[in-house]
C-alpha cells in the first residue's frame, strides 16, 4: 500500500506522467469495449433477416 501512494504522490510531480498514463488507461479502456462487442453475439435481429440475403 506504501508503495501505491508514493507511486500516486510521484505522480503529482509529474504532469506528463500523469497525462501518459491517463491516455494509455482510456485507450486500454476502449480496447476492451472494442473487443468486447467484436466478438459476443449480441445480435436482436430475427434469423430470417439474415437468411434473405
């Protein structure tokens, strides 16, 4: 725990650190969103819909 808040209070230190970080987090983020929607099977549509093409 002593080492996550000393990594958390270097971080206040370093504004481009913290923006770094934040960026690679939100990219992670939508990463995951991303694949999750590629490739569950999340389809409401009736199976005679796609049949007709």
């Amino acid at each position: 725990m002593k080492a996550f808040m000393n990594f958390i209070k270097k971080l206040d230190e370093r504004p481009r650190l913290q923006f770094a970080l934040q960026t690679l987090g939100f990219y992670a983020l939508m990463m995951i969103l991303f694949l999750y929607f590629m490739s569950a099977n999340l389809s409401s549509a009736p199976k005679f819909v796609y049949s007709q093409f």
